[in-house]
C-alpha cells in the first residue's frame, strides 16, 4: 500500500511540474510574440512619420508609402 501511495505522490508532483514548466515556456513565447509585434509597430510608426514628412511628394504617394510600411514591417504577420 506504501508503494501505491509513493507512486501515486510522484506522479502527481510530476504532473504539477510539468504543467508549471508548459505555463512558463507559453508565457515566454507569448513575451517573445509581442516584443516583435511592438518592435515592427514602433518601426511602421517611424517609417509612416518619415513619408508623413516627404514634402517632396505628392499627397498620394505619400499615402502609399505609409501604407507600404506596415507590411514591409511585418505587422500584421506578428
């Protein structure tokens, strides 16, 4: 009956420390997701600020850079 009851014991604190271990991993994939999200919205934000300030451009080509931007950053793909 010991046995059983080590056994059972072992397996179920194995359990809880894997469960914590995959909440962890998750957790760090989904900081690691949304720092490059973040890092491609802060480069889109300045790409659209520098088309913004082309004076030298028509008001339509500058509306196509700004868009361009986006998905030369990769922010809807992050």
């Amino acid at each position: 009956m010991g046995a059983v009851i080590g056994v059972g014991s072992t397996l179920v604190t194995d359990r809880v420390s894997w469960r914590r271990d995959t909440r962890e991993r998750d957790r760090e994939t989904l900081r690691t997701a949304a720092a490059q999200f973040l890092e491609a919205l802060t480069e889109a934000g300045d790409a659209i600020s520098d088309a913004s300030r082309s004076e030298h451009l028509s008001v339509e080509e500058r509306a196509r850079l700004a868009r361009a931007s986006t998905s030369a950053q990769g922010v809807h793909a992050k």
